[in-house]
C-alpha cells in the first residue's frame, strides 16, 4: 500500500506539478516546482537546481579525478544547492564547502525547500561572486566549481582575465576547477577562447559537451 501510495503522488506530481514563485530581483520568474517526482529550481527559461542542470554538473563530476575527502571546495553559483548535495552524496565529500550566491531569495529557498544550510563544514555566503573572489585566501580551494548564469545568460564578468587570475590564485596545485558555459555561446577571456586563455594560466583544460552546456575541467 505504501508503494501504491508513494506511485501515486509522484505521478500527480509529474502530471499536475505544482509550483510556487518566489519574488526575485535577479532571476524574475524564479520558481520552485515538481519535475518527475523531485522538487527542482527554475527561472523563466532556466532550470537552476536539481533539474537538467543537475544531470550536467553529474556528468562533469564524473570526469573530475578524485580527491581527498576532506579538501576544502568553493562554488560560485550556488544555486538551490544542487552541486553541494552531489559533492556530499555521491563525491563523498565531507570537508568544508563555501558556497557564494548572488541573490537572497534564492539562498532563502535553498533553505527553506532543499535544506541547504549553513553549517559547520558549508558556509554560505550570499555576495557577488566578482567582488568576493579577490577577498579569498590564495591557496585555498581543491575544487572550484563555477556555475555562474542570470537566467541563460553569463555574466559579462566571466570574459574579463582579472576573474581567471584570482580563480588560479585561489586554486591549489594539482586542483580542479568545473567551470558550467553554454555551447551557444562559446566564453571567450580577453581576446582569446577560454580553452586558450586558461592553457595561458597553465592549466591542463578538457572540454565536455553535455546537453545544451559546454563543461570545462581545469587542472592545476
């Protein structure tokens, strides 16, 4: 019965989702909504959190080779918290995480829908991830993951050399950064392709196709 019971109100949830929008100063048509089963975050023309994005980020991890469990992590974009639930559910990753996200509404839902709180090994920090990354500690982070968007679009900020040369600073050796692009619209830095000017940086860059998205994984 119980079976019957958990069949049937993932069905209603596939076929009649439900959706509750949230009010937002960055992502007009912010919601939170049932996709096959699972709650997931999305914008107007964007999923955010646990939807397809969530399928991405996945398949980008699986390529990312492993490291110590307890090494320090840093995401940019933190969405509804879908990256931080696959470092610690299926990267077994228990050390600290800081986790920076532009807009409160959507670190209030990451709470309040997903609990994604903070804790004694996540920080959440709730800034502008351009301004906040030169205030980091150089040396920091094993694992950068850069999941910057404004709905489907990047943020003009992700072009300019100045942010990549504050990631490389606040990389460590032999660390990995997991950076989410679109296919669409290839990221340049600078004048260069991204894959070129990160080479530059003296990073070893491998390009993933994954849907509509184009991963880059850099190593240190």
């Amino acid at each position: 019965m119980n079976k019957l019971l958990a069949f049937l109100r993932n069905w209603v949830n596939y076929a009649l989702p439900l959706a509750r929008r949230v009010p937002s100063r960055y992502s007009p048509g912010l919601v939170v909504r049932q996709h096959q089963g699972r709650k997931v975050l999305d914008t107007q023309y964007a999923n955010y959190s646990y939807g397809p994005l969530h399928q991405v980020l996945r398949y980008a991890l699986m390529h990312v080779a492993p490291s110590s469990p307890e090494a320090p992590a840093l995401v940019l974009g933190m969405g509804g918290g879908g990256i931080i639930e696959l470092l610690r559910q299926e990267r077994d990753h228990t050390g600290p995480i800081t986790a920076v996200e532009l807009d409160p509404a959507i670190v209030a839902v990451a709470a309040s829908e997903f609990n994604i709180r903070p804790s004694a090994t996540l920080q959440v920090v709730c800034a502008d991830a351009f301004v906040w990354l030169p205030t980091a500690p150089a040396v920091a982070y094993e694992l950068i993951v850069v999941d910057l968007f404004l709905d489907l679009l990047l943020p003009r900020q992700l072009s300019e050399p100045g942010f990549w040369q504050h990631i490389r600073r606040v990389l460590r050796p032999g660390g990995t950064v997991v950076v989410n692009t679109l296919q669409q619209a290839p990221l340049r830095i600078g004048e260069q392709a991204a894959v070129e000017y990160l080479r530059g940086l003296g990073l070893q860059v491998k390009e993933l196709e994954v849907e509509h998205n184009l991963v880059l994984l850099a190593r240190g």
